[in-house]
C-alpha cells in the first residue's frame, strides 16, 4: 500500500472543513488508489460530527434563552408585586478608584436631597469666569450664583437684579445687564416671570422690538455674544409658583392682560431658544421636583411659593450643570 493510500485511510486526516470538500473529487478520480467504501464512510461520520456540533450550539443557545427568561421574569416580579424573595443580590464590590465608585459622585444637602454633582463632572470647574444675569431668582442669597461661587470656587460675576424685566424699560433690565457682562466663559441667563406679571407684551421668535419679551431675550443674546465672543451660553426658565397676592394665589396657570399665562411665555422661550440652538433649563417641566402649591414642599424649597430656597438652588444648580455639560462637553 503507498504512502498516499495510508494518508486515506487514516481517520485522523478527516477535517469537516478540509476533507470533505476534497473527497468527492477523490472519489470520483480514485485518487492515489482510496478505498471509495472507506472514504465514504468517513465523509458520514465527518457529516455526523458537524451535525453533533449543531445540534450542541442549538441546546446551548436555548439554555441561555431560557435563563435570560427566568431572570428578568424575577425582575419583572420585583418591580411589579414586591416580589424580591427570587432576585439574586449582586455581591458588592469594593471600588478600587474614585473614578470606578459612582456614588464618589453623590451628596447630601442639609435637607436631606441625595443629589449627583453634575457640577462636580463638567467642565465649568475649570472655567475662568461664569456671569449670570437674571431677576430675584438669581440675586438671592444662597442661589444657583453662590453655590457656584462658594461650594465650587468659581470665579461667578452675578449682575442679576431682584425685579428685573427682559423686555428694555429701566437700566436693570436683563437685557441691559447684559451689555456690561464682559469677558466670560460661561452665561447663564435667567428667564424671568416679571414681563408676564406686569403686562409686558410676549412679541414673537425673531421679534426685534427690545420692549418685549421675546424681543428683549433675542437682544440679550446678541450683545452676550457680542461683549463675550467665546462664551457658551445656557438658559434657565421659570419654575412653577403659587404666590399669595391680596388673599388670592397665582399660579403659572393665571393669565395677565393679554390672557397669556407663564406657561406661555415659557413655552415661546423655549421654542426661540430651539430655533437658536441655545440650551435651557426647563424647571417646569412635568420631572422637575417643584411643586410650589405642595405644603411641605412649599415650606422647605420655596417658602413664599415664587422664590426658591438655597436648599431648592442646590437642585437647580445640578440641573444647570446637566444641561450645560450634555450640550458643551464631549
């Protein structure tokens, strides 16, 4: 017998993928004298191998089906009934970095808030200055700037003025704070509710009239641009209120002279501010924790139910940061 004929006949050179695409030919050619019976009884037991093979993939893939089931069906339970008795508890694994611990990121108010330090996590700590213009809301003592200031150690240049409008009627209008913010790095820009209360007219997107809300906030923005060049710009609107006037309450829901509500002027905000690709704050969202009508919220973060404590500041600060570094930082 030749070497070649030992070659065939040797089992151990049967390969599913090699042999049995080179053994039809040598069987029909009789190549180096193979044994036809022989080698076609390898070629089924090579085909039967891969059968096999499959036939394990399938049952594996099924058994992982069927655990993946089981375990979000436990999951699923937990949530829905209550039902944790079934739901295996990960160990806990000590970190071995602040940067792999999540919860390096979190913090308690004095209030209790468990918050995440959306400031902490951006790159406005590492900013130069931050300039802020805005109403009472953002001159308060213990606001959004302070927190910025204090907590953070930065650099914050607060030009806000209690009662100030966006539209241009006196020298502390929003829009006339600012043309003196100068040199910035980051705006914050705080939409107000003074121009709804007193009967200033909304305009409209694009508006060029500065005595008018929308008018007013486009200026704002163009000589923000102008005096800071390089600046990156954010908006934060109006929270819901529920302030006590004369024995009755208004609320974001009560309409001026125009029959326009807060919510309106909020909404066409927000609607130019989409148009200009600015971003915003929107902390009258349905998500947003204010609930100024709430006793116990009203008693805690927003005692006069139109101006926000320092312990609702700390929400809003976080909520600026998020926005600020879901839009700016990469």
């Amino acid at each position: 017998m030749s070497n070649t004929d030992k070659y065939y006949r040797d089992r151990s050179h049967i390969t599913g993928k090699l042999d049995l695409q080179k053994l039809p030919k040598a069987i029909r050619e009789k190549q180096y004298g193979i044994d036809v019976r022989e080698a076609m009884a390898q070629t089924a037991e090579a085909i039967a191998g891969v059968q096999s093979t499959a036939q394990k993939f399938n049952q594996d893939t099924k058994n992982q089906v069927n655990q993946l089931d089981e375990k979000y069906t436990r999951e699923i339970r937990a949530i829905v009934l209550g039902d944790t008795t079934s739901v295996a508890t990960p160990p806990i694994q000590e970190p071995n970095s602040e940067a792999s611990n999540p919860l390096s990121n979190l913090y308690e108010t004095a209030r209790g808030q468990v918050l995440y330090d959306f400031v902490k996590q951006s790159s406005l700590t590492k900013v130069s200055k931050i300039g802020v213009i805005g109403d009472s809301v953002a001159a308060t003592a213990g606001g959004f700037p302070d927190i910025l200031a204090h907590q953070y150690n930065i650099y914050v240049e607060n030009l806000s003025v209690g009662g100030a409008k966006m539209s241009d009627y006196n020298h502390d209008a929003i829009v006339n704070q600012a043309s003196r913010l100068q040199q910035c790095d980051v705006v914050i820009i705080q939409g107000t509710d003074d121009d709804w209360v007193h009967d200033i007219s909304l305009g409209y997107a694009g508006d060029t009239n500065i005595k008018t809300y929308l008018g007013g906030l486009r200026e704002t923005i163009k000589r923000v641009k102008n005096n800071n060049p390089k600046a990156k710009l954010i908006v934060v609107n109006c929270t819901r209120q529920c302030v006590d006037v004369h024995g009755k309450y208004r609320t974001e829901q009560s309409k001026n002279t125009f029959g326009l509500t807060l919510i309106d002027y909020m909404e066409a905000q927000k609607k130019y501010l989409n148009q200009q690709d600015v971003p915003y704050v929107d902390l009258m969202k349905p998500t947003s924790i204010f609930e100024p009508d709430n006793p116990a919220f009203k008693k805690t973060m927003m005692h006069d139910g139109l101006h926000p404590t320092p312990e609702a500041h700390q929400y809003i600060v976080q909520e600026i940061a998020k926005d600020y570094s879901y839009y700016y930082d990469k």
